[in-house]
C-alpha cells in the first residue's frame, strides 16, 4: 500500500493557539491550559460537525459571519439533446485505480467507476460556507475551506 503524500491541511492566518491566547486575555481564565482547551475546542468541532452531516443542521457562526449548511443536488444519468450521455455521477477513485492497475484497456478509456447513491435516492451533498447575510465588509474576498474529515463524512 502506498503512502499518502497528499497535505489535508487547510492553510489559515491564525489557529488554535491564537485562539487560546485570545481566550485567555478577554476572560481572564488562567486555570484552564492549553492542553484543555484544546480538547474543549475539538470535542465542539466534532459535535457541530456531526449534527451537519448526520441530521442536517445548519450551523450559525458567531457574530453574524456566516452559516454553514449542507446543498442536496439530484445526480444522474442523462441523455443530450445531441444524443451524448451526459453522466454528473461522483466518481469512486478507489476502485477506478484498481481497475486501471489490473486493466490496461480500461485505463487506456480512461473508464471510471461511478458511485449510484442508491441510499439517498440519487443525491449527493455538499457542505457550503453562506455568507450572503454575514455582517462584515469585504466578503467577497473571503472563503472557507473544509477539511476532508468533514466533506466525506
């Protein structure tokens, strides 16, 4: 098996450590350490991010810069006017490169193996940062990256 030498990380200007820090200054709470609100930090981020994927709850961020919601789109097959097949289906990249490791024909076609969504009726989801009704300048010039965690689950 190969090692994974992608980079999930997602690039920020400031961190938990800035948050920490923060925290500390406009509270005061000099008994609650790094380490702590650490955990604190990871054990929200994990509930919010279970009630969006798992129940479909959207997410108001604090002071009005935004929501976090999940978009349902119908994917399927279909044909064009022109009689070319029109396919939106996710591709399963897993098993694709394993039928290209053991069939050179395919690979050549570049053929992909597509998931059906057979468990949610045809949809696929995606997780959406909304900012239409966030209340800061310059919104424009803003976005938001979700880790992978959060986009598979």
């Amino acid at each position: 098996m190969e090692e994974d030498k992608r980079v999930h990380r997602v690039k920020t200007d400031f961190g938990s450590g800035d948050y920490y820090k923060h925290f500390i200054k406009t509270t005061g709470a000099t008994h609650i350490s790094r380490v702590k609100f650490g955990e604190i930090l990871r054990e929200f981020n994990d509930h919010v991010r279970d009630r969006i994927s798992t129940k479909g709850a959207e997410y108001f961020m604090p002071e009005r810069t935004g929501k976090i919601e999940l978009r349902k789109s119908k994917t399927e097959v279909k044909i064009a006017s022109d009689g070319s097949i029109i396919n939106n289906l996710p591709v399963n990249w897993k098993a694709t490169r394993e039928l290209w490791a053991e069939n050179e024909k395919a690979k050549e076609k570049k053929t992909k193996i597509r998931y059906t969504n057979e468990h949610t009726d045809g949809h696929t989801f995606r997780i959406f940062y909304r900012k239409s009704k966030a209340n800061f300048k310059n919104k424009s010039i803003y976005k938001m990256r979700f880790n992978r965690d959060l986009k598979r689950q």
